[in-house]
C-alpha cells in the first residue's frame, strides 16, 4: 500500500533516525508546522505557496527528492485556488483603501492650500500699498520748478563810481584772506610737527634659530626688540631648572627640583646679551619673556626634557 505525504516523510526522518528538533535546525521550519505536514494538516501551514515550499525543504532534509515527492503527491497538496482569493482580495482592498484615502488627503490639504493662498496675497498687497506710500511721499518731496528758493537780488541801482569802490575793496579783501590762509598753513604744520607721535618701536620677537635633538636636546633661540628681559618660570608641577647666564656660565638663580610653591619664579636679564634655561619636566614648565609665552621648539609630550639657550640681540 503506498504511503501518504505526510507518513512518507515521517517514515524517511525515522531512517535517517532524525528528530523533528533536527530537522527544524536544518530547515528552519517550525516544528508544529512539521509535525501538521507529517499529519497532513496543511490548514495549520500559512498558505499554499509556503506550504509547497515547506513540503519541498522537508524532502530534501531527509534524503528525498522535492521533484519527485511534489509529482508523486501532487494529489495531496494544497490547491493555489484559495492563495489567489486571499492574494485578489487583498490587491481589491488595497486600491479601496488607496481610491478612498487619496480623496480624503486632498480634502484635507484643501483648507491648508487655501489658507496659504490668502497669506501670500495679503503680504503682495501690504507690499504694494507700502510701495505707492513710499513713491508719494518721495514726489511730494520733491521741490517745484516754480519756487524761487534761496533769491539773491542785485541792485542795479549802484552807479559806476560804487561799482569800482567795490571793486578795489573786493580786491584788498581777496588778498588780505590769501595772507591768512597761508599763516594758517604755516600754524597748522607746525602744529604737526610738534604733536606728531613717537615712531611706534617694533614689537619683540622670540624666534628658533636652531633646533636640537637627541634625549635630552638643546636649542638655540633669539630675542629681539627687548628694552629689557623679564623671565617668568610658572610651574604646574615638580621640575628640575637651570638658569645660566651661559650654557657653561655661573648660575642666576640655585640649580634644584621646583613645585608648584615655587611658582612663579621671576628673574630679571635685562642688560643680559644671553642666557641659558635647562627644564627637567617640560609638561608642568611655562616659560614667559615680558608676558610672552615661549613655546618649546619639540613637542613636550614627546620631549620631557629640553634645553634652551636665548641670544639677545637689538
């Protein structure tokens, strides 16, 4: 007698001594939904097309061929008649849903366009009435061609004699204002002269001439443009200085371990043509020449350690 679908199946997953947990970790199908194709209750499978599917992945789990299983079986199967119901009537209440929710997203954007409509004209039309404002009064403005303005009247009425009375007068008068003008030049640059500022002096400069390298580099450094050398030492931590009038010179201040109690430490080098600074810790130690900050010519973080030796020059 030959088998049905769901026996055929189950009987192969016996010989291959296979349990339903196996064959779920192989397929990926649940196992209520095996166990419904072993007891040919396809009503529990969700539609026909993953029925058909599930039945193929099922055979092939455990050694039967889907093809074969699918054409000998094809009796058993599910009919797709009820997947293209379901499929038709879902596609029909997709366009109901579409043909009515597009009616209604009109209608409902209907009093927004409307409204912005009416927004736009009325700006247009503040526009306007402001524009025809403005052009009025800018005529009303302006002066008529009939005003007489500022009139000067010449009386014709002076005779000759005035006319070269006046003339005479006119001429002592342009000259008298030529003398004047030329004193109040001369005054003027004089003036100049003597309230002329200073010639600004250029600003002082700190600049690396040579840089050092090796564990513990020393560098070469120079100031210029220093009336006078104020050096501050701000330390943020322990640190180790040296400040030499010279890289081999006598000390300015005692070569020992600084802290932050120490800080800040001010020497005055003014008249000083060089000097010499050693900094044990680089990270915790600022150096300022007349409020200026001098930046160490390697990076700190990778240089703990350095030497600096700073020529003054004018």
């Amino acid at each position: 007698m030959e088998l049905d679908l769901g026996n055929r199946l189950k009987q192969a997953r016996d010989a291959k001594e296979l349990s339903l947990e196996d064959v779920q970790q192989v397929t990926k199908i649940q196992k209520r939904y095996l166990q419904a194709i072993e007891n040919g209750d396809h009503s529990v499978l969700p539609g026909t097309f993953y029925a058909r599917a599930f039945i193929r992945e099922y055979a092939a789990a455990v050694g039967l061929d889907p093809d074969i299983i699918m054409e000998e079986h094809k009796s058993e199967l599910p009919s797709s008649s009820e997947d293209s119901t379901i499929t038709y009537s879902r596609m029909q209440r997709a366009k109901e849903q579409s043909s009515s929710g597009g009616g209604g997203g009109f209608s409902k954007l209907f009093p927004t366009i409307i409204t912005i409509f009416l927004v736009i004209v009325i700006l247009f039309a503040l526009w306007f009435f402001l524009r025809e404002l403005n052009s009025g009064a800018e005529k009303n403005n302006q002066p008529n061609d009939g005003d007489s303005g500022d009139e000067f009247i010449i009386d014709d009425s002076v005779g000759e004699e005035n006319q070269g009375g006046t003339s005479d007068s006119g001429q002592e008068q342009a000259s008298d204002d030529k003398n004047n003008k030329e004193e109040q030049n001369k005054n003027e640059k004089s003036d100049n002269k003597e309230t002329s500022p200073e010639e600004e002096k250029p600003e002082m400069s700190i600049k690396v001439t040579e840089t050092g390298s090796g564990s513990f580099p020393q560098h070469t450094l120079e100031v210029s443009n220093a009336d006078k050398i104020n050096l501050s030492i701000e330390l943020a931590g322990e640190s180790y200085l040296e400040v030499k009038q010279s890289a081999d010179g006598e000390p300015i201040i005692p070569s020992a371990n600084y802290g932050k109690s120490d800080s800040p430490i001010e020497v005055d080098l003014s008249g000083k043509k060089q000097f010499y600074l050693k900094v044990g810790y680089t990270p915790a130690t600022k150096i300022k020449i007349n409020g200026k900050a001098v930046e160490y010519p390697l990076p700190p973080q990778d240089n703990m350690s350095q030497k600096l030796l700073f020529n003054v020059t004018e």
